[in-house]
C-alpha cells in the first residue's frame, strides 16, 4: 500500500507555453488541487470547519524541476505529509510521469490553520480531524502517536 494521497492528470495544451512544454506555475496549481480533493475525499469535516471559522492560510509554496513534460503526457500527484507543528501542516508533492515512473517534479506547501474574523485571525491547532486524516500518508520522520494526540 502507497503512503501518499494521489490525483491523476492528463496535460492539456492550455497548460504548455509556446515551446509546447508545461508552464511552470500550472505545477503549483496541480498541488492546490490535490490539497482540495483530500480534504473533499478524506476530511470532508474539515471543509465544513472551513466554511465556518477555520482558515488555511498557505505560507509556502514551490517546486523543483527535474525533467519536461508535454500536452497529453499522464502525471500522477502525489502528497504526503512532511511535517506537523501545533499548528502548521508542510506536505511534499512528487509529481511523476506515469509512462515510465519519471520523478519530473517535486514541491513543497507549508499551511497555517487559523481561526477568527479577518479583523481578528489566530493561530489555531491544526484539527484532529486533518491529523487523522493525513495519518495513513505522514512521512517517515513523523510519529503516530503525535498525529492522533488531542491536547485538552
């Protein structure tokens, strides 16, 4: 069993630049849509947290090239966990081309949760219910027992 969350892709030629490969900020849209299917998937709680109170504020966000992709080209995203503080979440995105199994990319998004009005945002714990959630795909530096651990 894989430990990473993953959504499929086919390129379209609105996502290439004039040379025909893909345009590098499409990358950084790709790891927001594999943010937002987990959460719709695996922590849909989370979502009606977040039409509440509970924001996701993205601190951080890149990418590393390593190979050129094209039109119609397969990717797979894949997400896991990389880190969890009190109250930030950092995921690790590889982005493989599924002919051949080619690592062509991998990214980094750091998140905030925070809570409030806009006038009065603050820091808050990041849910138990992401936690668990994203138990199943926490790297390998990252205790269960931690992600699960509800603080009183």
């Amino acid at each position: 069993m894989s430990n990473y969350y993953e959504i499929r892709h086919t390129v379209g030629f609105e996502e290439t630049n004039l040379v025909g490969n893909v345009y590098y900020v499409n990358y950084l849209r790709w790891q927001g849509r594999c943010r937002e299917m987990f959460l719709k998937q695996k922590a849909p709680k989370v979502l009606e947290d977040v039409q509440d109170d509970l924001k996701l504020f993205t601190l951080k966000a890149e990418c590393e090239f390593f190979a050129e992709i094209t039109a119609f080209d397969e990717l797979s995203i894949r997400m896991r966990l990389d880190e969890l503080t009190q109250t930030q979440v950092q995921f690790t995105f590889d982005y493989v081309k599924l002919e051949g199994e080619v690592l062509i990319a991998r990214g980094t998004q750091r998140i905030a949760c925070m809570r409030g009005p806009n006038t009065n945002t603050v820091p808050s714990r990041v849910p138990l219910e992401l936690r668990k959630a994203l138990a199943p795909y926490a790297g390998p530096g990252i205790s269960p027992k931690a992600l699960l651990a509800d603080a009183a």
